[in-house]
C-alpha cells in the first residue's frame, strides 16, 4: 500500500481487528448470518495483510496474483449467494475491488495501465495504479457505504418509530447488531482509504 507507514500500520491493525472479530461472529448465528462473517473475515484479513507496510515485509511478486485469485472465488461465492440478498452485493463489490486492488498493486501493472505504480509501496510519490475511473467509482460507492452505515450506527431514543414501522427496543438490545456494523463501518472505511492510495 502507497502513503505514511503509520497509515499502513494502523489500517494493518483496524482491518486485523476487525477480521478477528468477525471471525468471531463465524460460531454463531443463523447460517446466513455466519456466511456473512466468513466473508467479513477474509475480507479484513486480506485487507490486513495488503496494508502491511513495505518497510516491514515486502510482499513477494506471486502473492497478488493470490489475492486474485482468493478474492476472484470470494466474489464468485458472493454472485451464488447474491439471490439471498443481505450483504452479498456487497461482499461481491468488495471481492471485485479487492481483485482490482491486487492487479493494480501487482510489479508490471503499471506498464499494462500506464501509470508509473509498481506494487506494495514500491511506486514513486504521487504515482497513480489502476484505471482513474474504476477506482473513482469505487471511491464514491465506499464513501457513500461508510455515511449509511455511520448513520444507521446512531442510536434512535427508546420507543422511537424507526423507518420500517418497528419500535427501537430499550438500551442494550442488539450491541451485537450494532458491533458488526461499526466492524462494517470501519472495512469501508479502511477500503475506502486504500483505494485513495492506490
């Protein structure tokens, strides 16, 4: 990943974090609530790991094609899942930005794009990787992902009417609820920041 080092730290930790959390979530639940924490959890693990910074471990040249091919089978499980609805459209988006993210990030996609990027924090200051475009569209789709989910993340007063026609039950009830989506919150936010960096 491009940028400060501290960024490559901290997004290393907030995606670690947050991919053990959901690994977390994987033992219980309904099947489709857990299958939506597997997901969560590769997604935050490999997030984790492509946020390594370069001056701690320099990622060998074969390994994005891994996360191609890692996140390519993602998104074809979230395309066989998509019918279920939930989150699978966003896990299909999310496994398809991250196969991008890999094949840009990879030594020689520069060449291939024009660009002057040549993998894990090894291009020059200011060097762009990927098609401007697709990761515009990228950006704006993660960035208007984190205001939703930040939104739905403040809490309504007791016995409030909520947009479904439900009552919002009284202190305490769905922390768990609440905790996966600060940890969906939080992935957007960290997608959203290696997609600026990239």
């Amino acid at each position: 990943m491009h940028g400060p080092a501290l960024s490559g730290w901290l997004l290393m930790a907030l995606c670690g974090a947050t991919g053990a959390y959901c690994l977390l979530r994987t033992r219980t639940g309904t099947e489709r609530e857990r299958r939506s924490a597997r997901a969560e959890a590769l997604m935050g693990f490999g997030m984790a790991s492509m946020a390594v910074p370069a001056a701690l471990y320099t990622l060998p040249e074969w390994m994005w094609l891994v996360y191609a091919v890692v996140f390519g089978a993602a998104a074809l499980h979230a395309v066989a899942h998509a019918r279920d609805g939930g989150h699978h459209l966003h896990h299909l988006v999310g496994s398809l930005a991250m196969v991008y993210m890999a094949l840009a990030m990879a030594p020689g996609a520069a060449h291939a794009t024009g660009g002057g990027h040549s993998g894990h924090g090894a291009g020059t200051a200011g060097s762009a990787g990927g098609v401007p475009v697709l990761t515009g569209a990228l950006l704006v789709y993660y960035g208007l992902y984190v205001l939703r989910s930040a939104g739905r993340l403040i809490p309504a007063p007791a016995g409030v009417s909520v947009g479904g026609g439900g009552v919002v039950a009284g202190p305490g009830s769905g922390e768990r609820t609440d905790l996966a989506l600060a940890c969906r919150t939080a992935m957007g936010t960290a997608m959203f920041a290696m997609l600026l960096t990239l």
